[in-house]
C-alpha cells in the first residue's frame, strides 16, 4: 500500500517519531486508527498490534470521565474532624 500524505503531516510523522513516541510509521498508524475507533466505535476486540498501552490510556482516560461524573463535594469542617467531635464524652 502506498500512502500519500502532505508534507505537513509528514513533518509531524517524522517530529513524532524522532521523539521517540512511536517506534515505527507502523506504530503510528495503529496508534492513530485505535485512539479514532475508540473515539468513534465500540470495537469487540483491540486492534491487532496496538499493544496494552492504549489500553492503560484508555482506562485512565475512562476513569478520570468517571471521577468527573460526580458533584463536588464540599470538604467537612474544621470543627466537624476536631479530636473534640470524634470524642465527645471527653
């Protein structure tokens, strides 16, 4: 398969993987399809390659949606954590 690209992507391609963010264009390009079919899609299964490390991102990224999903809460009181309040009879 060959692949064309604009040289601005290729510039982008070539920063990233001299970065060491990938290790190949391969790497890459599975990265980059994973990441959209999550975005998009509910795959049944990983995409062959990927590797756990999508995995891990995902669910830190599920996680932190999760704890967002929650009201705050205000913290207690200084006087509802004093020693005096946990011990009353004293």
């Amino acid at each position: 398969m060959t692949i064309d690209i604009t040289p601005g992507a290729e510039r982008v391609v070539r920063e990233e993987l001299r970065n060491g963010h990938f290790q190949s264009f391969n790497d890459l390009i599975m990265s980059s399809v994973q990441a959209w079919r999550e975005r998009n899609m509910q795959p049944e299964r990983p995409l062959e390659g990927a590797g756990p490390v999508t995995n891990r991102k995902r669910r830190a990224r599920e996680f932190v949606e999760w704890a967002n999903s929650h009201p705050d809460t205000p913290p207690p009181s200084d006087e509802a954590i004093s020693r005096a309040s946990l011990n009353p009879d004293r």
